[in-house]
C-alpha cells in the first residue's frame, strides 16, 4: 500500500519555522520534511513518517544509512582519540596505503582532509606549484565545491553568481551533454567535436598558461549527466598531448555509486589527481586526494594541512565503509539493482510526455522533466510536482540542474530488489499522475 502524508507534519513545520528563522537560508531546500533517523534505506522523519531513500542524504550514505558495522567503527573510535593534528596515528597512515592500493598505480600519494570542496581546491593549488603555470580549464555546468577557487570553476551561475571577482585563469570548454548539445550535434554522428573544440577554447580564453583541467566524470549538480563512452578516454589523452595535468573530481561519483569501486575503472582512466569525498566516510567529514608522488611531494611540511582532516573518527570511519564495501559487494549490487530502477523508469518514460529523459549508471539515475518530448522545454513546476508527490508517498527524491528540472534517484547502495521494486512502483503511479 503507498502512504500518503500530508507534508509538511505538525513537528516538520515547527523545526522548519525555527530554521528559517535562526538558520542561514544558504543551504539548500527540498521538500519540506524534517528527517529524525534513518537505518539502510528506511527514513523516519520527527512526525513518525516512513520513508524510502532515495537520496543517500545527497549521494552519502553509500552503505546505506547507519550500518552497523560502521556505527560501532565510529563508537570505538570516538572512545579513543579524536584529533591530533600534527602526528600520524595507525588508523591515517593504513588509511592512505590502503587507498593507494585500491587507486590507480599512479597514484601513489593521498591526503586527507575534510570536505570535497578542500579536495579540489588542494588538487588545483598542487597543480599550479607542480607547473609554474597559473591557469585551470573546467567545464560548462560543471561543480566542484563551494570554497573561492573550487566555486570559481562552476560552469553555472547558480553556484558563482553574485560572488565574483573569481579566481584569475579560470577557462571553460562544453561538456558532453548530448542530451542538450550546445553546437546542436547527435553523439552517433559528432565525432566528438566537444573534444575537438578545446583547441578552440585554448586559443581564445587561455593565455597559454593552463596547469590543469578539472571534470566530474559524470555531472552532478548540472543534472546527472554522462558523457558518452569514450569521452573521458580522449579528454585524458588531449590533456597530456597539450602538457595538461587531469584532475577527476570524483567526489560524488566513487565508493561503489557508479557500479565500480570508482567511476574511472569503467573506462581505465588515469588521472594525475583524484578527488574523493561524500560516500568515502559515507556520512562522516571526510575527503582525500590522491596524486602522483612526483606531483604531491611538491608540498613541504606545513605547507597545505586542515586541523580536522585525517582524524581517526574520519579514519576509522573509512576504513570500516571499505570493508563494508568489500564484504558486502556494494558496488555489484549498485550496477544490479541499479539497472532495474533505470530499466523501470525508462519503460515509463516512453508512455510520460513530461519526462523527457532518463539516463545513469550504478546507483546514479537522472530523470528529465520537461514541458514536452519534441521542445524540451525544460519543466521545473512539474518535476517540483513529482517530487512533492514522491515524498507524500513514501519515497524521499531530491531534485538538481541549472533549470532545476531533474530528479536524481541515488539510494543507498544496500538497497535490495524488493526495496527497489516498492519505490519504483510508487515512482511509476506517480509519473503516470502527472
Ligand atoms: C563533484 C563534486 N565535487 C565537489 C563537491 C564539494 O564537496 P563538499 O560539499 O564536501 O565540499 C561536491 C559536492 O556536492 C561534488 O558533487
């Protein structure tokens, strides 16, 4: 039977009022819902509400919400030692091979820190020193986190606007977004010309002084967006052909989301630099870096560190998702359960006008709302609609993109098939309401 909740709840508007009132109005909203607790996928918000996952409380809780195993990590080590800034503990220094054993080979290096803005903003600030060269190429749509410099390499006014000057030798070339191509191309017959035109963009915004280029491998706050296969591999190649250190943001792609360990196994990529945050600790601050050594041991001692990052709660935080991971085949069932839900929603999407595209890998899916399928035309009052919806029948959904028309289905990745099954069907009655 699907609930129905009528949303907000008493205890949902009070906390709401209170927020507006003493909270900062800079963070995001959804749908007005106030969360208490959550265990796997299961959510209960404060007026006793049940919910189904299907945001990972946005891309996060990789091993589902509360796992035991990891709670009791995080128990032991909170009992422990909590920081230490200036020394090495067991739990970091395990932490940073163990990392380096499951990266790329070249990536011999990590660092660990705090967030995933830190992350790339350290990946960039690396690259520059590494160089000598000052300016870094991102892409249209693209987000890498909130600090100055990682903000000013957002292909999106959402993100930069109203916060300039931005950082100096900041360059932008197209993403891949076939969907919405902006030289108007079909991805069958293009040759990758989104490729092609980056000697174009060099030639016309660059001073010939580019040390990186930074990419999501696929985008997340631009609307779940891939690339088609293949893309990554030439955009790796172009970048060493022009003396281009890569950076992939994997901030919110990695720990299993994609159906690998990291999205850059699907296509046996190897970037210079790696930036991972979000479903690493699954819940607990923590991001890393990952470089080759050559390029990381530019830095001297003190020269870039964060009083948080690497502290054993993160650590052991950690190391316990990765077991996890392991033991329970996290990322298999992510590309299993995965292809379903994709599946479902594409077998639906051909029967709903508004939805206009339905696209993902693993435990990523973006839904395309739109006002009809011949124009495109994006649709953010109806995906707001679906969305309202959805939570008011038991499935919590988020929704992203620069014309806040898509839906991102991102559950926990220890969703089972039944799991799966009852949000999908609630999915698909709603889709059909529209
Ligand atoms: C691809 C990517 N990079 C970087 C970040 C920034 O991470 P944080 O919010 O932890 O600073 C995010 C966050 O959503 C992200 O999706």
């Amino acid at each position: 039977m699907m609930p129905s909740y009528e949303l907000p709840g008493p205890k949902s508007a009070e906390y709401i009022a209170m927020s507006e009132k003493y909270e900062s109005p800079g963070t995001t909203r959804q749908v007005p819902l106030v969360w208490e607790s959550a265990q796997g996928v299961h959510v209960k918000d404060v007026d006793g509400n049940e919910y189904i996952d299907w945001t990972s409380g946005v891309l996060v809780a990789n091993v589902g919400h509360c796992h035991p195993y990891h709670v009791k990590a995080i128990q032991e080590a909170a009992a422990k030692l909590l920081n230490c800034y200036d020394f090495p503990t067991p739990g970091r220094v395990t932490l940073a091979k163990r990392l380096v054993e499951i990266t790329p080979e070249n990536l011999d290096k990590a660092f660990l820190l705090s967030t995933g803005s830190e992350a790339t903003e350290a990946a960039m600030r690396i690259a520059k020193r590494y160089t000598g060269k000052h300016e870094i190429l991102s892409f249209f749509g693209g987000f890498h986190g909130r600090t100055w410099g990682a903000m000013s390499m957002a292909g999106s006014p959402g993100t930069k606007g109203g916060w300039g000057p931005l950082m100096p030798g900041t360059i932008y070339g197209p993403f891949p977004y076939c969907y919405r191509c902006p030289f108007k191309k079909e991805p069958e017959t293009c040759g990758m010309f989104c490729i092609e035109y980056l000697d174009t963009v060099l030639k016309t915004q660059s001073i010939g002084d580019v040390a990186a280029l930074i990419i999501e491998p696929y985008q997340g706050g631009a609307g779940f967006i891939f690339p088609p296969r293949g893309y990554l591999p030439a955009l790796q190649r172009w970048a060493k052909e022009h003396d281009i250190l890569f950076i992939l943001d994997e901030v919110q792609s990695s720990f299993g989301r994609t159906g690998k360990l990291f999205m850059l196994e699907h296509e046996n990529l190897s970037p210079n630099f790696l930036c991972l945050g979000k479903g690493l600790a699954s819940g607990v601050p923590t991001a890393a870096l990952m470089a080759e050594a050559r390029i990381m041991d530019i830095l001297s001692s003190g020269d870039l560190s964060s009083t948080t990052g690497g502290n054993p709660l993160s650590c052991a935080a950690v190391h316990a998702v990765l077991d996890i991971m392991e033991k329970e085949d996290l990322p298999g069932n992510a590309a299993r359960v995965g292809a379903y839900i994709k599946e479902r929603l594409t077998n639906v999407m051909h029967d709903v006008e508004v939805l206009g595209d339905v696209r993902g890998l693993g435990m990523v899916i973006g839904l395309e709302f739109v006002n009809d399928k011949a124009s495109k035309e994006p649709a953010p009052d109806i995906t707001w609609e679906f969305l309202s919806r959805m939570c008011s029948n038991g499935v919590i959904v988020g929704r992203v993109g620069m014309y806040g028309n898509i839906v991102r289905v991102a559950p926990p990745l220890v969703m089972t098939m039944e799991e799966a099954e009852e949000s999908c069907d609630i999915a698909e009655k709603v889709l059909r309401s529209l």
